[in-house]
C-alpha cells in the first residue's frame, strides 16, 4: 500500500474516533393534541359545530345533554372529574401503553370518523343525469361500459380534460378493456350530444362551439362559430379592429356576433352544481348584533346546539370502582381505566367549547367595539380602517386566533348578514393626513369604471391619476391590486363596441 493511502486511511479513522455523541437542552414550544383541537373547533362554522358535537355525544358515553354541567362554570378548565378522597394513582394502573387515544389523536375524532365524508341525500347530480341519457342509446353493455367511464372523468363544470389517449390506457390498467382512440372519439361524440349543450368539450373554445352548432344557423350565429374557429385568441384579447378588418364585416355585425357568443354557458355543469350547492349552503349566522335606542347587544346564535354536561352515571361508576381498589382484578382496573377516559375526554371536551364560545364572543364584541357606527346606522362610508391586530389588542388575544376566530364566521345585523371579514380593511391617508379605510378606495374605484366609456376603458394609471384629483394619496400599483380584488379586468378587457 502506497505512502498516501496508508496516511489517508489514518486520517479517516482518527476522524471517525473524534465523533463523540453529546446531550444536549433544547426549548421548543410544541402544540398539545388538546390546543390543537381548541384550535379546530374555534375554525368551525355554527352548523359544523353542531355535526361535531352530535358526533361526540355519539362516541362518549360519558358526555350527556343536559340543563347545565356537572361542574360549575368558575371551576378551572384545566380540572377533570372531582375524585374521592382515596383518589386514582394514574401511576398504580396506567402503563405507557394505557395511554388514552384521546390523548394521541391529535384530532379527537375516531379513525372511522376521519376516512368518511358526510353523505349528503337530495337531488340526482349531473353526472347521474347524463348516465340517464346514456340509457336512451343502443349500445353494447361494452360500449355502455366505456361511455360511463369517459363520463366518469367530466368535471363538474361539463368539461373532459382528460386527454382521450390517457383514458384509453386507464381503461386497459383499470378496467382491462383494450379500445381505440378512433372509438373513444365516437363515443365522446355521442356524449357531445347530450343535454346540456357544450358537455363533454376540452376546452372553452370547444364548448362555445358545441353550443354555436345547436342553434339555428343565421348570419350571427355564422359568424360568430367562424370567430370562435378562427379568431378564438383575437376574441379573448378584444382586439375588434382586427376580426373586423379580417372578415370585412361592420361594426354592427360584429357586435351581433359577440352577442350571440355572450349569451352561451361557459359552465354547462354548474346549473347543477348551484342547484345543489344553494340547498346545501345556506348561511346560519354566528352572532347576531341588535340595535337600539343607540345600544348595542351582542349574542351568539347558538340555539340549536346542545347543552352539555357529565354523565352522572359514569361518575358514579368512577366514584364505585375508584372506592374499592382492594383486590381489584385486571378486569375492574381496565374497566376503572376506561370509565376516567372517557370522563377526562367529556371534560375536556366542555371546556373547550366554552373556551372557543368566550374566544369568539370577544372577538366580535372588539368588532362592535370598533365598528359601532356601521352597526347602528348600516351605512357603509362609516366603516372604519381595521386589522387583525386591532382586534386582537382590543380582546387579549393574538392575531392567529383572531384570524381563525373570524374565517368564515357571520354575524346578522338590522342592515343583513354579514361575513366578519367584511369588517376588516387596510387604512390610507387622503391628502389631509387623515386616515381612511380601504373600502370607500375601492368603492369609488367601481363607480368609476362603471360609469366610464366601454369603447375607451380607463387605464390604472388614469384611475390613479382620478382618485389623486379626489385627494387620494394612492400609487398606481395600490389601484392595480384593488382592481384586481373587486374582479375588475385590465381597461383591455373591459372595451366593448
């Protein structure tokens, strides 16, 4: 062995010696299962709440419906279930194995719970309908079969974005039926002819199209599949001059042909979808807020949850079991063991509702607090500039838990119901240094662009330019964002003929 391989062998080993293994104390702030579950149910919705509750009064025996709770209401949050004198030694029964699930689960649902949705029952859905249609036609169960699956694949708008090659190799891996591209062409087509008009397209263009091909073939509607065929990127960019200039057509014609493009479904599955989702979706307001004669009340709109409380029965079985620990077998001690679980967890469980309703209802008193003008007279320009963090130095807490305290959460007023995000806005500074909230920029913003010239939309460095002439101080890239957050296109997209 060379000179330089013996001393580089050395030196590896001497390195490997001088590895050494150290202890080391670390702080690390970590989530208990038990925050993260206060957490989870301070983000749920009123009618969530509700599922999640019934589901708990379903797993634990050990929690009932009832007037009011087995402990007081001043009692510590962190307290379980009152013991006897001669109180369970965790130590004398519970090995490392005996741990609660409840205590590991860092989301307090059961693993059946957890895999399942909950089913929903009502109106057939879209899919169902175009099976329907399906049924009407002659074809082999094969065919039938196939059919099925390309329509399993529509999305719930009516569109198959699935490339047709791909769906010929799953239905070889998955189903084990070996067919064309040419045949799945031809089956896509009979599906192209189902209700409603423009299902089964790739694409916009191709569902426009679809629908153009059904309806009856005057100069506009001619024109207007001739443009969507031809001049498809010309049309999404607005740029008339040149489809007119192509065609030789007028501006009247033109603007005919846009009409007849504007009056068709971009999304022939959503009548479905809205259907289902209007029943399904209706707002159940959190809190309500009353005025009057210039007070203000806050309530939770709470009236179809359950109250709860602590088996008086496991109690008593805790307190039976707990009294006689002499000669207990292994049976009573799992049985002991299971009943303080269960007991624990309703506990537990209480508590952390009545902590997530103290939370919430601070939070939306800070709102009232803050917004006490719109609340009393609705009108809107009172809205002052809010954030998270003047929220949460109002309440006590901080800005994470306001934010989820706030997502998704309503509140009924006199003037309607509203999201609490509503309420929340960023301030600026007009040219008197006084601050003014978001919301009145962007109201202003959509009257602008409402009342202006369509042929000549205003661009955002015009806008800007406006709002300064109102004494805005506001830079071009602010009204850029605005504009994007009320769904308001570039001035290009906006120009109408």
């Amino acid at each position: 062995m060379s000179v330089f391989h013996q001393k580089s062998l050395s030196s590896f080993y001497k390195n490997r010696l001088m590895l050494k293994q150290q202890l080391q104390q670390k702080l690390q702030q970590k989530l208990s299962p038990q925050q993260i579950q206060i957490i989870r149910l301070l983000e749920l919705t009123e009618l969530e709440l509700e599922e999640r509750v019934k589901q708990e009064l379903v797993e634990n025996p050990a929690l009932e419906e009832g007037g009011e709770s087995l402990y007081p209401e001043n009692e510590s949050q962190d307290d379980g279930p009152q013991e006897s004198a001669e109180e369970l030694s965790l130590a004398d029964y519970r090995s490392e194995d005996d741990i609660p699930d409840y205590r590991l689960e860092a989301d307090n649902f059961s693993r059946k719970e957890r895999r399942e949705e909950i089913p929903f029952s009502g109106n057939s859905s879209f899919h169902d309908f175009l099976e329907r249609q399906l049924g009407e036609r002659s074809l082999t169960d094969q065919e039938t079969k196939i059919a099925e699956y390309i329509i399993g694949n529509i999305d719930d708008n009516g569109y198959l974005q699935r490339p047709i090659a791909a769906i010929s190799d799953d239905l070889i891996f998955q189903i084990g039926i070996d067919v064309s591209v040419e045949k799945l062409d031809e089956l896509l087509q009979l599906i192209q002819d189902f209700e409603p008009a423009g299902v089964g397209a790739s694409n916009l263009r191709e569902c426009l199209m679809l629908q153009l091909e059904r309806k009856e073939g005057n100069p506009a509607t001619l024109l207007a599949y001739n443009i969507l065929e031809n001049s498809f990127e010309e049309f999404t960019k607005k740029h008339y001059d040149k489809i007119i200039r192509q065609y030789e057509i007028t501006e009247t014609e033109l603007k005919n042909a846009i009409q007849e493009i504007t009056q068709l479904n971009p999304k022939p599955g959503s009548a479905w979808n809205n259907s289902f989702s209007d029943e399904m979706s209706h707002i159940i307001p959190d809190f309500i807020v009353e005025s009057q004669d210039g007070e203000l009340t806050v309530n939770m709109s709470n009236s179809n949850m359950p109250e709860l409380r602590i088996s008086k029965d496991y109690q008593e079985m805790f307190d039976d079991y707990n009294g006689n620990k002499a000669n207990q077998t292994k049976e009573k001690k799992d049985a002991l063991l299971f009943v303080k679980q269960k007991l624990d967890a309703a506990q537990w469980f209480v508590n952390a509702i009545k902590q997530r309703n103290h939370t919430l209802m601070s939070t939306m008193q800070a709102i009232v607090e803050i917004q006490r003008d719109f609340f009393l007279t609705g009108d809107e320009s009172t809205l002052k500039p809010m954030i998270l963090r003047d929220v949460a130095e109002r309440s006590g807490f901080d800005i994470s838990t306001i934010s989820r305290a706030s997502n998704s959460k309503y509140v009924q007023t006199n003037f309607g119901v509203f999201p609490l995000k509503y309420f929340f806005s960023e301030s600026l500074q007009n040219d008197s240094g006084e601050e003014i909230s978001s919301r009145e920029i962007k109201r202003i913003l959509q009257d602008f662009v409402n009342n202006e010239d369509k042929r000549k939309p205003l661009s955002d460095e015009k806008l800007c330019d406006m709002l300064q002439d109102k004494g805005y101080v506001i830079a071009r890239r602010t009204v850029a964002k605005y504009r994007e957050q009320l769904s308001i296109p570039v001035a290009r997209l906006r120009k109408e003929i």
